[in-house]
C-alpha cells in the first residue's frame, strides 16, 4: 500500500487536493470544481493502473466473516472499521479497471444532469432560486437598505450600541425580504459603517457587526441555502428513511415510521424561522452587552428627530399597547363563545372514508418488533385494538353517496353551528380597525373625525353580518349590505394612510414588510409552495423599485399604487366569488366578479410591464437582470460540477468508505457531531454552496437515515453552513466587507470583530442542539 494507506483513503486525499488547489488557482469556483473532479479521476486512474493504489477489502468468504452472519450481524453493518480484525483481500480501487468507471460516470452524469439540472422534480424547487435572487437583487438597488439604516439608526442610536443594534434589526429585514448575503454587506458596510466610525464605535464591533447581520440572510427565510438545502434534503431523507425500513423487516417507510418520509422547502422555511430570529436576537444583545461593558467604544448617539409627532407616554401606551391588545383579545375572545368562526357551510356529497389505524398491524414479525421498538409498546397496542375495533365492523368504512335527507341534515347542522360572525370579515376589519388606531397614535393632535367615521363604520359592518348576512347570503349581497359600513371604514382608513406615511418608520418599513408577509406568509401558511411565493416576490420587489424610482425623480408613482390595489382587489374577488363561468348556469354577480377579476388581472400586467419600463429607462433593470443571471448560473454551474466530483468520489468507493466509517459509531448523535465539526471546519476554506452539493450527498444517507427529525438536521446544518461566510480566511463576507471598508479598518480589526459572532453562532448551535422544539415548534403548530 502506498505510504501505509488504503487505495480509498488516497484517493478521497487526491479529490480534496485537487478540489483545494482549484479553490485557490483563481480560477472561478464553478469551473474549478468540475476541474478538480476530472484531475483528481484522472490521477487516481493513473495510480490505479500503475497497481500504487490498493483497497483492502473484507474477504466475505471467510469463516469469520460467516460466523458474523451466524450471528444475526446484518451484512451492510459490517465493517473493516467496526471489525478490523476481520481477514481481507487486496483489490484494486476500480475492480473492473478505470474505463469500466469512466464509462459508468459518463452516464451517471447524464442521468443525473437530467434528475436535478434538467427536467427533475427539484427543478421548480430550484427555480425559486432565480426568482429569489432577483427579487433580492431589485430591493437592493431599489436603496431600501439606506433608507432602512438611516431610519433605524434614529430610532435605536439613543441606546447604548444603538447603531450596531440598528444594523442587526435591518439586517434581519434585509435577509426576510433580499437574502442576497453579498449585497447587505456591501450595502450596510458603505452606509453605516463611516457613521458608526465617526460615532466613536470600535472598528472590531462595526465590522463584526455588518458581516454577521448580512449573513442572516442564509437563515432567515426566504433562504437560498434552505432551498438548495431543501431539495436536497427531501431526496436523502427518503431513500435513507426506505432503506432504514427495509433493514428494520419493514415493506416501506410508511409503514415503519407510521407517517410519510417525506420534508419539504416549504417545512423548513417554517423550522427556520424562529432559529433565525433567535441568531438575530443573540447579535443584538451582544451589542447591547458590549456597550454597557465599553461605553466608549458603542456610544449612544442622536441622530436627530426620527419624523415622528411628539406624544405623551399615556398616548402611547393607549394606542399602541392597550386599544391593539383589546381588539386582538376582544375578537379571540369572541372566537372562544362562537361569536366569530367559520360560516362554511358546504356539503360534501360523499360520506367520510372510515379512520384507520395509528400503525399499520398486518406486517411480519421482524416487522412488528421493529416497530415496538421504535413507537413503543403502548402505541403498538393502541393500534392493533383500533385496527381490532375496524375487523369487528366489517373494515374500513368505504366513501359512499349521501342521499338529499343527509344531505340536508348535514346542512341544518352546519347552519345551526355556524358563527354570527365570520372569520374572514372579523379579520379583514380587525385589521382596518388596527391601522386607525395606529394612525390615531401616530398624529394624536390630528382631526380624529374621519377616525371616528371609519370606527363606527366597522361596528355597523359587524352588527349588519350578524343581524342581515348567514351562511347561505351570497358574496354579492354580503358587499351590497355592508357596502355603506366599508365606504365609512374605508373613507376612515384612507385618512388614517395619511397620517401614517406622515412617520418616518413606518413610511421606509411599510412597503418591504407587505411584500415580506405575502411572500413568506403564503409559504409559511401553507397556502403555497415557494416557487409561486418567489415569483410573487420578485414582482412585488419589480413594482416597490419602480416606485421608488419615480420618487427620486419626482414622478407620480399612482400607476404602481393602483397596480397593487389591482392585485388585492383581484385576489380578494378570487377568494369571496365564484369564477367558474364555464358552468351551466351562472348567476349574475359571478359574472360580475369575472369581470372585475378581468380588469384588476389586466391592469396588474399593464403596471408590472410599466414598471419594467421605468426601471429600463432609468438603467435598473438591466444590472439586475445581469446580475440575477450571473448568480443563478453560478448555482447551476457549481451544481453540475459538484455532481462530476460527487461521481469520482463514488466510483472509487469513497462514498461508501466515509459512510462505513460514521456508521461505525453506534451513538447517532456522536456521528450528528462528528458531522458538525467537520462541516465547521470545512466553513473555513468552502463556501456553503460547495459544502452543499459535495459533502451532504455523501453524509446525508447516514444523518438521515437515523432517529433525527429532518427539519432539525437540516436548519442545523444551515446554521452551521452561515459560519462558512464569517470565518477566516475565506469567510466571503469578511471580503465584501474589506472591499468596501475606509483604510483605516484594517484585515485584522475584521477578523477580530467577527470572533465573538462565530461563537455567537456555536452558541445558537449549542441552543437548538439540546432544545431541538426550538426548531421543529412552528411547523407542529401550523402544519404544512
């Protein structure tokens, strides 16, 4: 052997070789990866046939090796790390010769450029991607982020280390609406930190600041790492999970685990929400902390009037605290006692199909101790007297037709239990009712009539619903009977819009916080999966650009304004109506909604194409389209070039090698670790995008394959690949930001900033490794 070593353990040495010497060749990244997989083939192939490289491999005739069998020791558990006194072989690296392995790589290739490049089901999960990416790039030339910091600073810069606050706050916002980690560290290094330097601020906690903020974007969603991530994790949660199954006596995965293997994007844009808040929360309060440490060196600042009207502490406290928190606990309260609820009254023609057991009961024995172990004794018990309970009525219950007499008593029924109130209306004029109170808290020395007006208009809305509007009054005599309550409501909100575009906050918030709330509230609230959500996204970020580019050249920006009425408006007809105008018969008021939906969907593509056209004539448009292309064809590019080196690491055995050797560990949780420190370490001298596409297709079948809840392992992992940005020397957020940072900040005051938010992160990792509820809680609450 040569130097000692296995054939296996000199080849993976080669592959990691040649992928580090493409890295630091200055070669792009994209190309040097697929570089690095055909040098290091070609290389190994070489070795190979010279007779230098050798694997010692398990002879499976032995009598030691049958006696394990013998034994009940599954075959796949067997290992030359878990039994290294076993007899073994010597056999070359590629058995059946170097041209057998490139023949089979060739197509493995070609197989797996169409799975996942070309025409495979990750293909519109990937798309989200481009989507996201130009919507985060549009928001960033938009100048989002300067009117953000500008406006923040004033309200965090009295604080002790208000302006590093200020800069962990927008860089939060930046990730949930841009995610682009590049563009809010550039962004935030030119504009806040010559102020925090002028302010006094120590060059260690400005840098360690922006660079840490601007990496949020890799966590908190939309995220591209969770995409990327995502796609991937889906795939090798399955295959490990059915093959975990089969190993357990099990026909499949479903029946093993009681529930699908499956995880989606969506999923963990839901699991990594909290965990992201919760990194962004830890940066401030370490901000925080430092400041009341080293007054000197974060000093509170005043940076002027922040456009607000100047109000009392009682006024505040009313209209901000007590008059929202009663109207919000007032309509739950009311939900309680069925004052408002569902009024869905529809029937289903069909009966429910009859419930199933908990646990699939009718499996082998092999199976059904397997099972025991993993659900339990009791939850066994449980399903086989449900599954008993079914037999004795004769099976499942199959779906059958209902006659008109159940029909009609199911509808009594639902009649009878219907709320007053509806959900829909409840919410919609909480909602109007909140921003009149917001307004009346904003400017308390305005006119509160047109205030009053609309509050009085949305309690004769709710008294008209309960005494005039059921379940069976249709969605066009709902609108003709609270028409005059809306008007009133609407004519009150109208002026409340006034008096809130007055402050400075909400004017600069407003916009990026709707366009982050459809978006992620569509994902997260299961209404959509993210490649619709992210084409929503980068046509809302098209529209607040073009605005704000007819603001800066004092235009009228009503086009765009009634283009997003267009789109509420739309969506709103879509929801309360029936559009269906193909049917036999059609009443009146569809045909009306259709045509309202007509015009609002024609005029929304009339103002999105108006938009592009003011961000062309103004030289938007075209950067950022360049730009969007650049960094989408980076992604693919790296993707097929990982796949290529993912194959050379296969054909030689190195995949199964590195796997054998986590699986020699019994303790699940030793290999999750080992797995860790390993990624950490490799955050060093990759980017996440490589430690994505090469090192998780050949860890993930075996951190998969185990007890571990997905999500957990997969926002873990995300969490991990976000150190890869900050730590030396490679960290790309500490070259963005030495890029653009005055010359007195040297390299090392940067790379001394960053050390305490590094460890930050390995204390968030630290959190979600022994509280894991952290990360699975909002998915379980709100379901997919």
């Amino acid at each position: 052997m040569l130097f000692g070593l296995d054939g296996v353990e000199i080849g993976l040495i080669i592959v990691f070789l040649c992928l580090f010497g493409g890295i630091l060749s200055g070669f792009p990244v994209a190309f040097a990866i697929g570089g690095a997989g055909v040098i290091s083939f070609g290389v190994i192939a070489a070795l190979d046939s010279a007779g230098l490289l050798i694997h010692q491999a398990i002879d499976t005739g032995s009598e030691a090796y049958s006696a394990l069998i013998a034994e009940g020791v599954r075959s796949d558990a067997i290992s030359i790390f878990r039994y290294p006194e076993l007899p073994r072989y010597e056999t070359p690296v590629f058995p059946g010769g170097w041209e057998q392995a490139l023949d089979r790589n060739i197509s493995f290739v070609v197989n797996r450029m169409n799975e996942r490049v070309l025409a495979g089901q990750s293909i519109e999960t990937l798309l989200a991607v481009l989507m996201f990416v130009l919507m985060g790039i549009t928001l960033e030339r938009s100048r989002i982020a300067n009117d953000l910091l500008t406006t923040m600073a004033r309200v965090f810069g009295p604080l002790p280390g208000g302006l590093a606050v200020s800069v962990v706050v927008v860089g939060a916002f930046l990730a949930a609406s841009t995610g682009i980690v590049g563009a809010t560290v550039v962004t935030m290094g030119l504009l806040s930190l010559p102020t925090m330097l002028r302010a006094g601020y120590s060059p260690q906690l400005a840098t360690g600041v922006i660079a840490a903020s601007g990496t949020l974007g890799q966590i908190i969603p939309p995220s591209i790492v969770i995409v990327l991530l995502g796609t991937l994790a889906g795939d090798l949660y399955s295959a490990a999970q059915e093959q975990r199954a089969n190993l357990a006596g099990c026909s499949d995965a479903l029946t093993y685990l009681g529930e699908p293997a499956v995880v989606s994007v969506g999923t963990l844009f839901q699991a990594a929400l909290i965990p992201g808040i919760m990194l962004a929360c830890l940066y401030g309060l370490y901000a925080f902390g430092y400041a009341l440490l080293n007054p000197s060196k974060a000093p509170a600042v005043e940076l002027g009037d922040n456009g607000g009207e100047v109000r009392t502490r009682s006024e505040a406290l009313t209209w901000f605290l007590f008059v929202p928190v009663g109207l919000i606990v007032g309509m739950i309260a009311l939900g309680q006692v069925n004052m408002v609820g569902t009024q869905n009254v529809t029937v289903d023609s069909f009966s429910d199909a009859g419930q199933t057991a908990s646990l699939r009961t009718n499996v082998s024995e092999e199976c059904q101790a397997s099972m025991i172990e993993l659900h339990g004794q009791e939850a066994w018990d449980a399903a086989v007297a449900q599954q008993q309970v079914i037999d004795e009525a004769g099976g499942v219950a199959e779906a059958r037709e209902l006659t008109e007499e159940e029909r009609a008593a199911a509808l009594q029924d639902k009649l009878a239990a219907a709320a007053p109130i509806g959900t829909g209306i409840a919410v919609a004029f909480l909602m109007l009712g909140l921003v009149l109170t917001t307004a009346r808290g904003i400017s308390p020395s305005a006119d509160p009539t047109p205030l009053l007006i609309g509050g009085l208009g949305i309690v004769l809305a709710l008294a008209a619903d309960i005494l005039f509007i059921n379940p069976l009054t249709s969605s066009g005599v709902t609108l003709l009977i609270i028409a005059i309550p809306l008007v009133m409501t609407l004519y009150g909100v109208r002026y409340a819009a006034g008096l809130l575009s007055q402050n400075d906050l909400l004017r600069v918030v407003f916009p990026p916080l709707v366009l982050i709330v459809a978006v992620l509230g569509s994902i997260l609230g299961g209404i959509t999966n993210p490649t619709p959500a992210a084409a929503l996204g980068a046509g809302g970020a098209i529209m607040l650009a073009a605005y704000r580019k007819l603001a800066d050249d004092n235009k009228s920006g009503k086009i765009i304004l009634n283009t997003t009425f267009a789109v509420v408006i739309m969506i709103l007809v879509g929801v309360n109506f029936d559009l269906r105008i193909g049917l036999e018969e059609v009443p009146l008021e569809s045909w009306i909604a259709f045509f309202v939906a007509q015009a609002a969907y024609l005029y929304a593509i009339f103002g999105l194409f108006y938009a592009l056209w003011v961000l062309f004539k103004g030289g938007i448009l075209s950067p950022v389209v360049r730009e969007t292309a650049k960094v989408t064809s980076m992604v693919f590019t790296i993707l097929i070039g990982s796949q290529l080196l993912n194959l050379v690491v296969i054909s030689f055995g190195g995949e199964h090698y590195i796997q054998q050797f986590l699986q020699s560990f019994d303790n699940e949780f030793k290999v999750f670790l080992i797995v860790m420190l390993v990624l950490f370490i490799l955050g060093f001298v990759l980017d996440f995008l490589e430690i994505i596409y090469i090192v998780i297709p050949i860890v993930g079948p075996v951190i998969y394959g185990g007890t571990f809840d997905p999500k957990w392992v997969t926002i873990m992992i995300a969490v991990n690949l976000q150190t890869s940005f900050l730590t030396p020397p490679f960290g790309f957020a500490l070259f963005y930001l030495r890029g653009v940072a005055p010359k007195e900040v040297t390299t090392a005051h940067i790379y001394q900033g960053i050390i305490p938010f590094v460890l930050i992160q390995v204390v968030g990792l630290a959190i979600l490794w022994f509280f894991p509820q952290i990360v699975t809680i909002f998915p379980d609450l709100v379901g997919n």
